[in-house]
C-alpha cells in the first residue's frame, strides 16, 4: 500500500482506530502535561500543555506574565516574576506567533 495513494475515508478510519491521535501529529517540540514559559508577539504565557492542534497550543493553569523582571532571574526563580495574572480558562496561542519557549516548573502557587 502506497500512503500516498490513501483516500480521506481511509486515512479517517485509521485515525478512528486510535493509532493517530490529534495531539500527536504535530511537529511541535511541546510535551503534554509539561510546563512552559512562552513568549509570543505580544505576551508571555506560562502554563501546563494541555493540547497541541492544528497550529494550536492549548495551555491550562495557564497565567499572563505582565513583568518577569529580569529574564535570567526569573528563569533561575519564578518568585521573580514582578506580576502573574492567572488566565480564568484554558488559554489557546497559535504556534505561529511563539518567538521561543522554555520548560518551566508549575507557577501556580504564585497566581494569586
């Protein structure tokens, strides 16, 4: 069998066998259930991958950091952070607007 030959009913049947799943058909480095400190355009992201689809990366515990305060500090430390903003819902980035990201331990004692 040619992969490239497959039809989209049989390509779904295979996925519906469970072989393939959605979160894992990405090329995206991000491991579910790690933690992460995310920067993007616009915001730093710090929580828990919870999905990654489609050009999408669900977060859960998920908080806004307004100010990290020196980044190397912060890293080292997250107490560092001079302002965390816990997000109510799970929080949704598109993949294409990450300029970096690093594994990061579990900040949610300091959402308050």
């Amino acid at each position: 069998m040619n992969i490239d030959e497959l039809t989209l009913g049989q390509i779904k049947e295979i996925q519906s066998l469970g072989c393939i799943n959605k979160t894992t058909i990405s090329n995206s480095p991000f491991e579910i259930g790690e933690g992460y400190l995310i920067r993007t355009v616009t915001h730093i992201w710090h929580g828990a991958v919870s999905e990654v689809q489609d050009g999408f990366l669900t977060l859960k515990d998920a908080a806004w950091i307004a100010d990290t305060g020196r980044f190397h500090d912060a890293l080292k430390d997250p107490t560092n952070f001079n302002e965390v903003e816990p997000a109510i819902n799970p929080v949704i980035i598109n993949i294409g607007s990450i300029i970096d990201a690093t594994k990061l331990q579990s900040i949610k004692h300091l959402q308050k």
